[in-house]
C-alpha cells in the first residue's frame, strides 16, 4: 500500500468513527450549532390553581349540560305551500316586491321554520312554543332527537295567549325533564339555556335570572288585548331557534320555556324571556288531557300598586294589585269585589304585580275556587273566588261585538299603503290571503326599507309582519300611519314584529 492509499483508507476510517458517534449520540451533541436541543413547548403548569369552590361549580355546569340535553329536541315545521288561483292574487303574495335590491316573488314551495321543545314524558310529549307550530296545522313537524334520531310529530294542542303548545311523538323511554317550582326561582341564581339557535343543535348558554315577573311585552295579546304574560328574564343567550327550548337551573331542574328576545337586530342583546314553569305545567296538563286550555278567569281591570296609592289607601309595605274596575257577570262581580280593592295574596302567595296576578290565576281551571287576601278601607279580609271561564265573559259581549266589528274596522285609518320616511320603510295593509299565510289575525306587511335606515338598522327586513306598534294591535298601514304621526323627533316606536322565518320579537324603532 503506497503512502497515497494509506491517507485515502485512513480518512475513511475516520469518517466512520464520526458516523458511528453522530448515530449513538443521536445528532443531540452536534457542536457548531449543526443541530439544536429539542424545543419545550408550554409551561409545566397552569399559572393558577383554582379553589374547590370553582372545580365544584365547574363540574357542576358540566354535568347538568350533559344530563339537560338530551332532553332537548330539534324541531322543524314544513307548511305546504297554497297555489294561487290566478296572476294576480300571485303577484300579492306576501314576499313580493322589492327586497336586498331584487323583486321576486315567494314560490308556491313548502316552506319551513324551526325551534325548539323539551320532552316531558317517557312516552313522547314535548313542550315548545305556539309560535314554533303554530303553522303546523297545515304542514308536518319533524323532531330529532339529541342522539340524531328523526321522528314525524303531530299537534297534540296550543295556546296562543301564553304562546305554548304541546306535540307528541311516538317512542317510549325518552329522556324527561324534571320540573322545578318557578315560584323559588331568584333574580341572581344562575341558570343555562338549551336549544338550537341559527340551525345549531344541542347548544348550552350560560347565565343568571336578570329579573322576574317581567310583563306588558304585549307578545301574545287576543285582539281584545288579554294575554298572559309573566316572564322570567335572563341573560343566558337566546337566539332564533331557541323558541321552545329550556332554561334549567344547577339542578337540572326545568325553570321555564324559552320564548322571547328584546333585541333591535332579531338576535341575541341580553335579553331573553322565558315561560315560568309553573304556568307551563298547568296549561301543558290542560293540552295533553283535553287539547285546549280551560283558563280560569276573575274579571278585573288592575294595576300595580304605587306608592302614592298605599299612602291614599292607608296600606303598609306589603305588595298588591289594585282592582280598577270589576267586570259584570264575572268571578270578581259575582263575589263581590270592587273598585279600589287591593289584591294582597291568591291562595296564600304574594301577589307582586299584575301580570304575576294573571300567572297564579291561569295556573287555575275554571271552576277552581281562589282564596284572596283583601285590602279594603283600612283593613284585610279573606274572599273565596270561583272561577269562571274566560269564553263566558266573551259570550256575553259577543253580541255587542259582532254588531260592532264592522264599526271598529272602519275607526281604523283606511289607508292600505304608507310611506313611514322617519322610520325608513314602506308598510302594506295585509289582505285575508296573507294573513292566512303568515299566521296572524292582524298587522302590517313591510314591503320595503331604506338602505341605513332605521328599520334596516334594527334588523327589519321586506316580508316581515309589524302586528303592533305601541302596544295598539294594527289593522291597517294607516293604523301606523297614524302613530307615527303622532310622535315627535327622537321618540321610541316599540313594535312586535313577526319574521319571515315565523319567530316574533320586540323591536324599539326612533323616529328619525
């Protein structure tokens, strides 16, 4: 071997050498920055360790989460469409006329609405809203289950004057909600909301009851303006699609129906209402057992108690309901209450205000007999009430209401188109037809809006239903016509306004 090949062999020697060291050291040890040490990702630790007070409430928010919706379904409202007889009654289909800038016309197509309920017997009733299926009469209702299975549902019965309604499926051994007493519900206390907001199922919103006995939402008013309305107020989110969901409190305990947002877009702004359980339990016995409700009725005009009237009266510090005129023919007339009376307690419960008094009493049959607290002249007595139903009092002005209806239509402002230029839009009287289609008794169609004005800034769009403004039912564009009119620059319009997707809500509209 020459001196040449030595060197040659000898440097390939050492190359294995480094080989051999580079593998047994796995690149890790590599000088002159050839291959750098692994790279430690996160801290070791969460930076604070929370107190058993917080893992406790933390689990607790977990489990009813997962215990509370499996009882919450999905529920889907398919309408078949109504073919119009001719062109013309074609051309005055509700959604006509311009709207996002394009005219089109609503297709003769079936057309759907979703919300929510919350199964209330192992063999498949469920609660949920009237607005949710109130359509469902001349449609079908599709329910998924938490687990994904589909069922078709009927119309078990509804209540528009609490806004509730009960369907049923055929199963057995669903999972069913357990019912608290909303009677103990406190302002404070936290609670969740479960349902399917904007198509997204099985969605669980945190927060507390924001206020209680919340009413004059005038969201499901008759035409004589009577409706039961008694809310329980959260901020938990609510949002379209939530309708007929529950609110539950830590328990797992169903506190009330979901049913309302105040919002001036259509969507979540921290106010949601619910349906206090306890109303829900006695108007969903009365569905299931005779599919309507047999709603007990007193027979009083009221209003809350001030504190310049305890002072008049001579009362104390406890709360009450002032009977401002008693009805004739009624429970209250019957017994023998009258103007100026103060209701103290129904069976014993705190009467807070108006709408809580109207709470108890639909909780009530008729029939039922009512023991009252009353405050008169000074002093306190009890008065045993029996209820009458509410049909018996509408019975009795039939009559005068039927030779007067033509005459309170024409009171009404007969214009049938109106221009609202401070609340930038343009509203339509609505005809039978529409009225038939969108599912109410009166109101207004919104046949366009201002880009940027007010009505598009707060979430109005063409093809919504204005039913009232003001807390004045509409039977007419000139109705609205006329109170906006009425209004000066800066003042709040507050209407109940019913979307193209069927769900109603509050809207507050400044007149510009």
């Amino acid at each position: 071997m020459n001196r040449k090949q030595g060197f040659i062999v000898g440097g390939l020697m050492a190359a294995s050498v480094v080989v051999g060291a580079l593998i047994a050291t796995d690149f890790r040890q590599i000088p002159f920055g050839l291959a750098g040490p692994d790279v430690k990702l996160g801290a070791d630790a969460p930076p604070v360790v929370p107190s058993n007070e917080v893992k406790v409430l933390n689990d607790a928010f977990v489990a009813v989460s997962k215990a509370v919706t499996q009882q919450v379904v999905s529920i889907e409202v398919t309408t078949r469409g109504e073919q119009a007889s001719n062109q013309e009654e074609d051309e005055g289909d509700m959604f006509g006329g311009p709207w996002g800038g394009f005219n089109f016309k609503m297709p003769n197509t079936p057309q759907r609405g979703s919300g929510s309920g919350v199964i209330i017997t192992q063999d498949g009733y469920i609660l949920t809203n009237n607005h949710v299926v109130e359509s469902a009469e001349r449609g079908t209702i599709e329910v998924e289950l938490a687990d994904g299975r589909k069922m078709d549902a009927t119309l078990v019965g509804r209540d528009p004057l609490t806004d509730l309604a009960v369907i049923k499926v055929e199963a057995t051994g669903l999972p069913v909600a357990a019912f608290a007493n909303s009677d103990e519900v406190q302002v404070g206390q936290f609670v969740i909301a479960v349902g399917n907001p904007l198509g997204l199922n099985s969605t669980v919103t945190q927060g507390i009851v924001s206020a209680l006995g919340r009413g004059q939402l005038n969201l499901n008013r008759d035409e004589k303006g009577y409706g039961v309305e008694d809310f329980i107020q959260t901020d938990a989110a609510i949002n379209p699609g939530n309708s007929g969901g529950g609110l539950f409190d830590l328990r797992g305990a169903l506190v009330g129906i979901n049913s309302a947002i105040a919002s001036r877009t259509g969507y979540y702004q921290g106010y949601g209402f619910a349906i206090p359980i306890n109303l829900v339990r006695a108007v969903a016995q009365d569905l299931i057992e005779d599919g309507k409700v047999s709603r007990g009725y007193i027979g009083v005009k009221i209003e809350p108690v001030s504190q310049s009237l305890k002072k008049a009266l001579g009362m104390g510090a406890e709360d009450g309901v002032l009977i401002q005129e008693t009805m004739p023919g009624t429970s209250a007339s019957d017994a023998g209450l009258r103007q100026g009376d103060v209701i103290l307690t129904v069976d014993g419960v705190p009467v807070k205000t108006p709408n809580h008094l109207q709470n108890l009493l639909a909780q009530k049959r008729a029939g039922d007999e009512v023991k009252l607290k009353v405050f008169r002249d000074g002093s306190t007595f009890e008065k045993g009430v029996k209820l009458k139903p509410r049909a018996e009092d509408a019975q009795d002005e039939s009559s005068a209401s039927n030779n007067t209806r033509e005459q309170r239509d024409e009171s009404s402002d007969s214009r049938q188109t109106a221009k609202l230029g401070g609340l930038g839009m343009e509203v339509q009287t609505l005809d039978g037809t529409m009225k038939k289609r969108v599912g109410v008794d009166n109101g207004v169609l919104v046949t366009s809006t201002e880009m940027y004005g007010e009505a598009m800034t707060q979430g109005i769009s063409s093809g919504d239903v204005i039913v009232s403004a003001n807390r004045k039912q509409l039977k007419t564009a000139g109705d609205l016509q006329a109170i906006v009119d009425d209004a000066s620059k800066g003042d709040v319009i507050l209407m109940q306004v019913k979307a193209r997707g069927g769900s109603t809500r509050l809207v507050a509209l400044e007149v510009k």
